[in-house]
C-alpha cells in the first residue's frame, strides 16, 4: 500500500492478492496452510454465507476463539462486507461475554469449541447465527455443549458446513466499505476493571499497519509466529493486518503458547518478526537466564562488575537467538513497561528487540522504534502521521499527560458519549491518562496519571517507578506499590522457584521457610529504599503468595489490590 491508498481492510486484502497470491499467508504449525489467493476465496465464501443469513453492512458479528487460521478468515469476512467484528477476550468470564454479546447487539458469533460453553444454552435476544470456528460449521440456536462435543469427538457430520467459493475474488464483493466505516468494537479489560467498547474504523487499523511499515523492516520474506491473543490490538492490527498488508506469513500454534509447545514451534517456524508483551521476555530472564548465571558463586559475583556482565549477556542472548529459531531480526515489545533490568540485558546482549507504546484505542501503534534506534528507557518516537504532545508539562521536571491526534486514534466508546466526551476533546485529541515527558523527539513514560501519589512534600510518586526498581531484584518476579494510611507499601510476589534452588526452601521446615523469606523481605525493603528518593519510600513489604491478576496485556489489575 502507499499513501493515496484507499484505507479499508477491503483494499489491504484485494491489494496482497494480486501482489502476493501464491506466498504463505496464514499457516498452522503443521496444518491448515493458506495462500494469499486461498485466504480471500476462503474470505469471500465465508462472507457469503453471512450475507445469505442476513448480516448486513453495520451489523455486529462476534469472535470468540483462541488464536487459529481462521481466527483471521473470519476477521476478514467481517469487515470487508462491511460488517462489524467484535472480537471477545477469551479470559472474559461467562456474564462479561454475554455482555459484549448483548451491549454489541452482536448478530452472529464465530466460537470455537473450546469457549462454546460461555455461550451455550443461553438465550440472545438478536443472536441468529452460530458458527463453529473450527471448521465453520452451522450450530443450531440452543445445542448444548454436550450436544456439540459429542458430534466433534465422533466425528458425526450433523452440521452444515458453509460450502467454499468457486469464484475469483476480485469483483465479488460490491459493496463499498468506506474508510470511515465501523470495523471493529474491542471491549477492553483494563486496569481500572471497567470495561469499554472501543470502536475502530477502517481508516483507523489500517492507518496504523502502514505506518508501522514505515517504522520497521517487515516484508513478503519475514516470517511471523502468533503468540498474543488476536482479540488484542497489537496481535490483530500488527500482528495480521499489518503482515498481510506487506506479504508476510503469520504461522498460528494450536495450543497455549507454553514453553513445552512453544521451543518446537519456534525451531520448526524460524520466526523473523515476533510479537511480545514484556512478561514473556522477563519470565525467560528471571526464570532461566538469571538462575543459570548465578548457579555458581564465581559467575555471580563476577556479574556485577559492568564490563563482564556485558560479556556474559552477550552469550546468552547468542544462545537466546537460537532458542527463538536462529532467524529473529526483531522481537516488537509493549503493551507494558518493561523491566529495567531485563531491557539492560537486551541492550547489552545486542538481542534484536524494538519498543512500541500505544492503546486499543490508538489501534494501537502510536510511538516505536526498530532494534537499530532504541534508546534506553524509552518508547520511541511516534509513528509517521501522528502528533504527539505533552499537555501541560509541570515547569521543573517537563512532564504531563500524554495527548495524541492521529488517523489512528478511535471513534469512541461503543454507547458511552460520557466516557467519550472525557478522552477526546474537541479539536481532536485523545487524552491517553498516562503521563510522560519528550526528550530529542523521544517518549518516556512515566506511569498512569490515576496511579500518581501525592508525596508529602508535594511531589509526584509514579509506583510504576519503583515497581520497576524493586522488579530488578532477583528475588522478586512481580511488584505492586500503592498508598495506605498515607504511607507507601508494596505487595511482591517472590521467584520461589529460584528461592528454592539457592535455598532449598521446600526442604525447610515451614517455620524456618517462614523465617528465610520474612529475612529477604525485610532485606528487600532496606535494599530498595536506598535506591530511591527519600519522599518515595517503602513503609512496608507485604508478600503476595500468588501471581496477580492480570489484563490480557499482562499489566496487573490493581483496582482488586489497592
């Protein structure tokens, strides 16, 4: 695509089919390959069959699914007939879906059978059409999910499937979808715990994929391996509009991406381009590069001397290359903060990795980098097409809250003129609630402008700050800092399984267990205040045995811990 390039995803898949028909465009692992020119005939039957069945342009027609090929078919089948995709966090409880299916006034849904039971036996008032993700079969209103397993485990062919396409795609679909128009509604689970539907036009997503293209190398040769949930933004907008756009192949695991089924994938795939929210990175510094480093006394000492750290980092991010198939020219991190320690063992281990910040509401790319022009700390500068400012900066320290007028920016909130009137203002730019500053053209955020507490001198304390100090710490895997009574306290939730390699605490006796970690915690608490500002400081550690609960972007939700 190029710049007077009409902005639908219509045009995206007309556009890669007749320049890149016979290459790989979505794949499983071993299975269910398609061409670019099989993707849009399968496209075209698919929205076909919606037509026959009464879906209309606008009409709203739901997807609840884990990652798979046709996860993307029916995204796609969707929108290009004009339609409105609502895709439905997988993680959502059954009355959060039933919400999004009635708030929606969703038509039709696409399930796959696994996530069949949040919707099964249930009555929905404009809800005509079921059908199964899986391989597109008609389920007819009311089955139950025990019908419905029964017909897959024998193998019984009681539903209809809807028939494939002999036709050529081009000139199929007649209507014309207009840049302006409704693509997606994506209800988010955020931080906050209020769920909202953030509608996206077509002129939206696709502004965004371009401009990401503008901002990295992705091309018809790269290679990309799914592992975010596609009812996200980031996995949706760049991690299929924006490879289908350029020609690239996105290759879909069929199980949940642990490590057991992930390693084989990778080696088999040999990914280029990767998609990453930071946990997964950290999970793999904590978890085993960080252990492997301080198994031996010598090593671990020796760590903390700058210029051999370097060297041992670049060692194992050579090793972490290959863990990743031998190919990665670019690991795309975001939808949270990364750790400071774990960007410095990227940075020093010179492992291919990029920065991105953005919202759902942004599309979501807003500001980013490629591995060659990262600067430490900061989420990049902001894409081609996008203004980005800081509003009202405090006069000492330059920073504020976060503003953005871009193509990319939403239309609003899906039936909520309140919560759209507070975002977006008049003259067109959407206040993001997190707040930042701007150096050489560069962003650096700060934290959530909700999250910021009031020191008793008057300044601003951003928790996610000193989580991100007390997160350096081996010990820790998770923190969470939040004021109570006026003071400050952390809840952190310990690597106990590399307490237990150092330790041997699950040879312990509870009491002498209990007595090891109150000694770390304590330890902690004296190790984390002497690294911050005296108005920050912790008044306490509190332990959180369990991880935290998180968003599907892995930030946690801290409205069920503060």
């Amino acid at each position: 695509m190029n710049e007077n390039s009409k902005l639908t995803l219509l045009e995206v898949l007309r556009n890669s089919i007749d320049k890149y028909s016979d290459r790989i465009c979505l794949s499983g692992i071993d299975s269910n390959e398609l061409t670019y020119k099989e993707f849009g005939e399968k496209v075209n039957s698919v929205s076909n069959f919606l037509k026959e069945n009464g879906i209309i342009p606008g009409d709203k027609v739901a997807i609840l699914s884990e990652n798979q090929v046709n996860w993307g078919v029916s995204y796609f089948a969707v929108t290009t007939m004009g339609a409105v995709a609502v895709p439905i966090m997988t993680e959502f409880q059954e009355n959060e879906v039933h919400h999004c299916l009635r708030h929606s006034e969703s038509k039709a849904i696409f399930v796959s059978a696994k996530y069949y039971d949040k919707i099964a036996e249930k009555n929905f008032e404009d809800l005509t059409t079921i059908i199964l993700m899986d391989d597109f079969s008609i389920i007819p209103l009311n089955t139950t999910k025990d019908i419905l397993k029964d017909v897959i485990a024998t193998g019984k062919k009681e539903f209809a499937k809807i028939k494939a396409a002999a036709l050529k795609f081009a000139g199929i679909i007649k209507e014309d979808v207009k840049e302006d128009d409704l693509a997606a509604i994506i209800y988010t689970s955020g931080t906050t715990g209020h769920s909202k539907g953030v509608m996206l036009t077509h002129k939206n997503i696709v502004f965004d994929a371009f401009a990401t293209t503008k901002l990295v190398d992705i091309h018809k040769e790269d290679k990309m391996l799914s592992i975010l949930p596609l009812f996200h933004t980031i996995e949706s907008t760049l991690g299929l509009v924006t490879p289908i756009m350029v020609g690239a192949s996105v290759y879909y695991i069929d199980k949940p991406p642990t490590a057991a089924v992930l390693l084989p994938a990778l080696q088999k795939v040999k990914p280029t381009i990767l998609l990453a929210v930071p946990l997964i990175i950290e999970k793999i510094y904590f978890m085993r590069v960080l252990p492997e480093l301080n198994k031996k006394a010598l090593v671990r000492g020796l760590y903390k001397l700058a210029p051999i750290r370097k060297k041992l980092n670049r060692i194992a991010c050579g090793k972490l290359k290959k863990t990743f198939g031998g190919q990665l020219k670019m690991m795309c991190i975001g939808g949270a903060a990364l750790s400071e320690e774990v960007e410095r063992f990227l940075r020093e281990g010179k492992f291919p990795y990029a920065i991105g910040y953005g919202l759902t509401e942004t599309s979501p790319l807003v500001t980013g980098t490629g591995p060659e022009t990262t600067v430490f700390r900061s989420a990049g500068k902001p894409l081609y097409g996008m203004e980005v400012i800081i509003d009202d900066p405090d006069p000492e320290t330059g920073e504020g809250e976060v503003i953005i007028k871009a193509p990319n920016v939403m239309k609003g909130y899906y039936k909520d003129t309140e919560k759209t009137n507070a975002v977006l203002t008049g003259d067109g730019w959407f206040r993001t609630g997190d707040l930042g500053i701007i150096q050489n053209d560069y962003l650096f955020i700060k934290g959530r402008s909700k999250n910021v507490i009031i020191g008793s001198n008057g300044k601003n304390i951003y928790p996610e700050e000193i989580e991100s100090i007390i997160n350096s710490f081996d010990y820790v895997t998770e923190s969470l800092v939040y004021e109570s009574e006026k003071k400050l306290v952390a809840r952190v939730h310990l690597n106990y399984e590399l307490l237990d390699e150092l330790h041997g605490m699950q040879k312990m006796e509870e009491p002498k267990a209990r007595e090891k970690i109150n000694e770390i915690i304590k330890d902690l608490l004296k190790q984390v205040n002497e690294r911050i500002s005296t108005f920050s400081r912790i008044n306490k550690i509190i332990e959180q045995p369990d991880p935290f609960e998180k968003t599907p972007t892995h930030k946690i939700k801290r409205y069920l811990y503060v």
